[in-house]
C-alpha cells in the first residue's frame, strides 16, 4: 500500500511546525537546530544566555528560516515555562522539542562531588523532563508531536563518568515511557546515543587528559569502524529523520549514532 501522504503535503507539514532545541548555541544542538530549519521548522534556539544562541539564530535567517533566542536554564522550572510561553508566542505552539543540552563533570567515583553528580543529572535528565514536560501539552493538544533526547554511548557505562552514564541510561528509560504514554496522542519519543563527535565538549575532554584535540580524535577514529570520528551533521542528519512526518512508526528506539556498533 502507498503511503497517502504526499511529499508535498509532508513539506507543507513541516513548514507549520515549531521545535524547540535546547544547547543549541553551539556543537550538536546548533547543528540541529540549522537542519530543522532547513527542513522547513520554525526554531526555537534555546540556551543558557539568549546572547550565546546569535550565531545559530542569524545562521538560520539568513539561509531563509525562522528561529528565536531563547536564554534558559534548562535545570530551572520558571526558567523553561518562560522559554517555551515566549516560543509560542512568539513563532507559535512547539510540537518539537530535542533535549541536548548537557555538560561534563568527569571524575572517578571516590573523586566525585555530590555537586558535580548533582550537576550532570540536573541538567540531562531533570532538564529533559522539564522541557518535555513544557512542551507535551501543544503536542497534545495537537496530537502530534516529536521527543528527540540526546544520549550516548556512555549510557553503557565509562570509566570517569559515573554521573553521565547514569544520566545518559536514565534518558533512554525517559524516552520509553514517553513513548508508551504520549504515543496516543500522535506523539513519537526517541533517543539518539552519539559516539565521539566534534565539538567543544570532546576538545574539553582532550584538554582534561593532556593530549592535543588532533591526537585525541585520532585515536578514537582508529577505534571506530568506520575509522572517522563525527560531526554534529551526523547527529542533525539523525534528528531530521526521527523528527520527520514520515518517521511516526518509529517510537521508543535509541538509535546508536557512532560509526559502528557498540557492544
Ligand atoms: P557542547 O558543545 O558543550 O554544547 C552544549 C550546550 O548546552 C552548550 O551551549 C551549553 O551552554 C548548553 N547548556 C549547558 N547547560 C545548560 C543548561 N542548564 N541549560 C541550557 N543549556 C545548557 O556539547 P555537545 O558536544 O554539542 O553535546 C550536546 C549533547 O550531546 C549533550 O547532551 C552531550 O552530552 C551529548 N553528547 C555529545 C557527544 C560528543 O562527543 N560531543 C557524545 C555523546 C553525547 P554553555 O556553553 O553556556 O555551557
């Protein structure tokens, strides 16, 4: 049987739909945030200081496409219903929302504040919830809607990163509960784990363990099937489709985004 909606019709779709991507001022979110703009979403560029989301936003309009700064703390309840209410407002309802943002506190157990622990989980997990949890009324409302959370292949457990891995795992059983709960109403949920990608947090990392970001990225594409390491395009080419009209059958996955498999 054919599909009955037309390419066309997905396209006229797309253009009526508002996103809302957190940690998009830089790295994966940014380069998701300029893909959904591509695909024809308004964008709501979300971050910790409006004035960080300029370059994605200004990169948005000047290719055409319609986007917002908004300056959050995803971990902050006032501080997420301000973001989402000055989205609708200001570009309409988001039925889109991809839960990036994230940082790193690495250290080995015995080292490990309760602050860095409570850090990690509060931006990842409780800043997912709260985001999600903002935005699934318009998804309701509408009945459709798209939940892409970041994940990672830390979520299998790496050494020095106790708080991450556990905040990365936790996003994955988020993400399938959303799917089970929200699936009635048109809405998908899924988890995208990257591997080593590009940007300022893996030169971060690099800087951290004493080796240059060039040796650093060496040995870890020599590790990687497909012997490269990737780039936040390969993570935004992932959150295109899964947010695409045409991905509705596909709910409650991770979709391991790393060059190879991972165990
Ligand atoms: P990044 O370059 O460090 O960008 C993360 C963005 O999130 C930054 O702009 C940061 O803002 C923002 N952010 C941090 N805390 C926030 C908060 N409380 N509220 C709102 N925004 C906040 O990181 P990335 O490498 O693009 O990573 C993006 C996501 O992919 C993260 O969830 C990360 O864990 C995940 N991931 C990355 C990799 C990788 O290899 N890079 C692999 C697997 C998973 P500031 O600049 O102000 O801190």
């Amino acid at each position: 049987m054919t599909d009955p909606t037309s390419d066309r019709r997905r396209d006229a779709l797309m253009g009526e739909r508002v996103a809302v991507v957190s940690g998009a001022a830089r790295g994966i979110g940014a380069a998701i945030a300029k893909r959904l703009a591509a695909d024809g979403l308004r964008v709501g560029v979300l971050d910790l200081d409006a004035a960080a989301c300029a370059d994605t936003v200004g990169a948005i309009t000047e290719a055409g496409g319609r986007a917002v700064a908004l300056g959050a703390d995803v971990s902050n309840e006032e501080s997420v219903a301000a973001a989402v209410q000055q989205l609708d407002d200001e570009l309409g309802a988001p039925t889109v929302v991809v839960n990036n943002a994230g940082i790193l506190r690495d250290n080995l157990l015995f080292k490990m504040s309760v602050a860095d622990w409570d850090a990690v989980l509060n931006v990842h997990l409780r800043g997912a919830f709260l985001l999600t949890r903002a935005v699934q009324k318009y998804m309701v409302e509408q009945k459709w809607g798209r939940v892409v959370n970041m994940s990672s292949t830390s979520a299998l457990g790496n050494r020095g990163q106790a708080n991450y891995s556990a905040a990365k795992a936790g996003l994955q059983g988020f993400t399938k509960t959303l799917a089970f709960e929200l699936g009635k109403f048109g809405v998908t949920a899924n988890a995208i784990a990257p591997g080593f990608i590009v940007t300022d947090m893996t030169a971060a990392t690099a800087e951290r363990v004493g080796v240059s970001f060039e040796d650093f990225q060496k040995a870890a594409a020599s590790q990687i099937p497909v012997q490269r390491v990737g780039t936040p395009e390969d993570i935004a080419h992932t959150a295109s489709f899964l947010v695409s009209e045409g991905a509705g059958f596909v709910s409650g996955q991770v979709i391991y985004v790393a060059g190879g498999p991972t165990d």
